[in-house]
C-alpha cells in the first residue's frame, strides 16, 4: 500500500491531492471537499473490444454439481449471486472439452449440444438480471482426471465407481492415484486440439465474452508443459520448444475459430514450486510465445502439479510472477494469491504489478467484496435496482 503523505498544516494548493489521503485511493479530502486520484481497482480497463468497469475478476471455481457436462440449478444461483457483486468480469468454472476431460463425474461440460443447451440456460437467467461480462475457463484435467468430489473424499474413483481411464502426455500418475494414466498418441492429441477448438466455437455461440484456456494446476496442458509430467521423446517432449507445442496448437486453433474480437487468454502456473520443474523463466519464454500468437491476456497463478510442492504461503504470494510476466511482455495479466484487502489489491494494479486481481474462495467467502473494498476506497459500483436502497448513510457515492 501506498505511504501516506506527511502530516501538513498549511492547506494545500487547489487540485493538489490531499494530504491526509493515500494517492491511491479516491476519497473526498477533508480540506477541500475534492476528489483525489481515482481509485486505479476501480478504473475501466478494455481488452480489445471488452471493456470491464473495473480490475476485479472473478476467478473459476469448480462447483461439482453438474450432472453429465450439463449447467443445473445450482449453477443460476451460483452464478447469479455472483454476477451481482459488481466485479468487472465473472469466469465460470473450469468446463472440459470432453468426457474423459472432466475432473470429476460432476463438472461443468461443453462437448455436445446438451451440454451447450444447459449452459445457455443458466446464463440466459443471469444476464436477465446482470449485465456483467462473463468469461469461461475451457480445460481438460488429463491425469487428474476421475476424482470424487471434495467432500466425497477427493481421491481417484474406480473404474467400478464411476471413475474412467485417464490420459496425459506421459504414463505417470499424479501422487495419489494407483491408476497410471494412459500416454496420449499424436492422433489423440490432434483429437484433443480439435476438442477444444469445437468448445471454444460454442462458446463463442452462447455469447461469453472472453475464453481463458487452463494450463495450470496440473491439468492437462500444465502437464504438457512440466519436464516432471512430460516424459516423451518425441516431438511433444523433452525441449521446452517441444513440451509448449500441445499448449501452443490449443491456443492456435482456438483463436482460429472464434471472432477475432473475442479475447482469448490462458492461466498459467508460474512455477511448480518443485526444484527441477517448471518455472518462471520457462513461463516467461511461454508467455513471450503466445503474444506473438495474439494472446489476450495471462492469468498466473502456481503449483498444483506435484505432491513435492513446497508453497511460501502469505498475502500476494504469487503476485511477483504476474509482474515479471507483464514486465517482460506487455501482454495484460491477471493476479491471484491470497488476495484479501481493498488497500491490497488497490496497490497491486496501482503499481503496476498487474492489470486485474482475481478472487475465488475470497468471494465466496464475501460475494460482496467489489462493494465494500469501493467503500473502502471511495470508488463506486453499480448495483441491481433492487439493491438501491441498501447503500449505507456514510457512503453517499457508493451507487454512483
């Protein structure tokens, strides 16, 4: 967070910022009776022909509660509460390309009409009633594949349990699992880029406003791309060149077959926190690929694809990866990693760590987190007209 300024007795000039206040934030002064500078988590931001009211995002979060691919009920009121929160951008959960994609037999699909068809049912009720951009996360979980749910225990299912044969760039099980995932052929991942080529296209048709590819945590294309997980000695292992050419021709033929103004981006783990594994100067040398591909933006986040991972916890953890991510790209980055505080996420994009905070368990937690951190920091949000008059008596501008 940003020093405040000394304490001075003497007023200051007309149009100064106030003394009394952090730079960062947009607060009236106490002196004046002015605004200073405008809250930079509260400032629009465009991605090409997107433009979000604010740098807060709404991270994917898996929900386990659809039933074959299919969106349910849940889902609307999930996504519905969220899309009222004010944030400038609402991701649904990570959604597979295909059956065998899914992390467990509950997740959220978009290989088939069906699948399609319910999603667009749940989006059709939330934006009846929120005009917030909405993005998707489209990924296959590949070894980590065939899981129970969370509070089923979480562990690998049996092909007797609903469970199914998982695959991955090589035959090597996540920690864990005593099934070993079966070693993609170069027909199947040919297969498989076209999966997520034909989900990217029905996206595209349900009118979501931005696709973010999973390359992290240890799914698939994270798997490609970790010299822990990518054992192969052909064209798809082996070199970093050769390790990023599945997650490359995903995103190839993903841009490819959506319109050229929809943004298309992809969260990364920036290191597996695993001595000899992949990390940010190989993240780097990725990034610096896909903008030369036209990628959107990088959410960057870490681990998830090791049991040795050894995570140095604490507030913006990860946030020194976006900032070398952006600093050595340009390209426009998202950051997560415990981030909890307005004045904290205020500082992240006012420094030019990163260009949008993204939040998960935190708004779960809060699912009004964007109203109270532009409370905090004198900014404003725009509620449904049925919240209007909930707008506390001290802060007057909230609604706008």
């Amino acid at each position: 967070m940003a020093r405040h300024a000394a304490l001075r007795l003497d007023l200051p000039e007309r149009g100064r910022t106030c003394p009394f206040e952090s730079p960062l934030h947009s607060k009236p002064c106490p002196i004046q009776g002015e605004p200073t500078t405008m809250s930079q988590l509260f400032s629009p931001y465009t991605l090409g022909e997107l433009t979000l009211a604010n740098r807060i995002v709404i991270a994917p979060m898996c929900q386990y509660s659809a039933e074959d691919g299919r969106a349910t009920d849940w889902h609307v009121i999930h996504l519905g509460h969220l899309a009222l929160s004010g944030a400038g951008l609402l991701f649904l959960e990570a959604t597979a390309v295909e059956p065998e994609g899914r992390i467990s037999p509950f997740d959220l699909g978009l290989w088939s009409d069906e699948t399609e068809a319910a999603l667009a049912r749940a989006l059709a009720a939330v934006r009846a009633h929120s005009d917030m951009p909405i993005g998707i996360q489209l990924g296959h979980a590949g070894r980590k594949a065939s899981v129970a749910q969370p509070w089923a225990g979480g562990g690998q299912l049996g092909l007797d349990q609903g469970g199914w044969q998982t695959v991955a760039p090589s035959a090597v099980a996540f920690e864990g699992h005593a099934r070993a995932p079966h070693a993609l052929t170069t027909d199947e991942i040919a297969r498989l880029v076209e999966s997520f080529a034909l989900a990217a296209r029905r996206s595209a048709r349900l009118g979501l406003d931005a696709i973010e590819l999973h390359g992290a945590h240890g799914y698939l294309l994270h798997q490609f791309l970790s010299p822990l997980s990518n054992r192969r000695e052909d064209t798809y292992g082996g070199s970093l060149e050769n390790r990023m050419r599945f997650p490359l021709a995903v995103f190839d033929a993903v841009k490819a077959v959506v319109p050229s103004s929809l943004p298309v981006g992809i969260r990364v783990s920036g290191t597996d926190w695993v001595e000899g594994g992949w990390d940010i100067e190989q993240t780097l040398v990725f990034a610096s690929a896909l903008q030369a591909r036209g990628c959107s933006f990088i959410d960057v986040s870490g681990g998830g694809l090791s049991a040795a991972q050894k995570i140095p916890l604490g507030p913006s953890y990860q946030v020194p990866m976006a900032r070398a991510v952006k600093q050595a790209t340009g390209l426009p980055t998202i950051a997560v990693g415990l981030i909890t505080e307005a004045d904290q996420a205020e500082a992240i994009i006012g420094t030019g760590d990163a260009d949008f905070v993204a939040l998960a368990r935190g708004m779960l937690y809060d699912p009004r987190w964007p109203w109270h951190a532009a409370a905090h920091l004198g900014a404003t949000v725009k509620p449904p007209l049925q919240y209007l008059r909930s707008q506390p008596r001290q802060y007057k501008s909230l609604f706008g």
